[in-house]
C-alpha cells in the first residue's frame, strides 16, 4: 500500500477519534454538571434514530463524493498535478451536503 495513502487513512482515523472521544467526553461533564445541580433526568432514546440517519447520510455522502472525486481526477482532471485537493474538497462537500438533507428530514418531520 502507498505510505500516501496509509498516512491519510491514519490522519483520518485519528481525527474521527479524537472528534468522538471529544463529543463524549463533553457529554459525560455535562451529565456531571446536572447530576450535581440535581436537574439531571434520564434522556429519552426516541432521537437516537435521526442520529443514525444524519450519520448515514455524512457516509454516504463522504462516499459518493470519493466516487465522484475518483471519476473527476481521473477522466476530466487527467493532467492536474497535486490531485489530493479534489479528493479532500469533493469529499467534504458531499458529506456537508448530506449533513443538510439530514437536517431539511429533520425539520420537515418536527
């Protein structure tokens, strides 16, 4: 495998990890924060499924926008020298467009 391709997988991995432990990390002070206040109840689950649906929705447009990026570098773009700016601008485009429909869902189900 290309040490190219191996350091990006890893800086993408490292990244979605820190931004998760992060998330829960500042989910589990704010819980603290509420138990010690005595305001703290038991969440319902019932918004847990548009979470899953608004993550699904970020892969499959992270995905699309590789497919995208693949087929753009490689049969329009032939001759463009740094190709790593299509694939990271074409992916992250995709899912933040993905992100939007899951909250346009969200808005028009509430």
């Amino acid at each position: 495998m290309n040490t190219e391709a191996v350091i990006l997988i890893m800086f993408f991995g490292t990244t979605l990890s820190v931004v998760i432990y992060g998330y829960r990390y500042m989910q589990n002070k704010e819980r603290m924060a509420m138990i010690e206040k005595g305001t703290y109840s038991i969440p319902e689950k019932a918004g847990q499924h548009r979470m899953v649906m608004k993550i699904a929705l970020m892969l499959i447009g992270g995905g699309l926008g590789l497919l995208l990026a693949f087929l753009v570098v490689n049969f329009i773009f032939s001759g463009l020298p740094d190709r790593n700016v299509v694939y990271f601008a074409l992916t992250a485009l995709m899912a933040g467009i993905g992100l939007f429909i899951g909250n346009v869902i969200k808005t028009k189900s509430e």
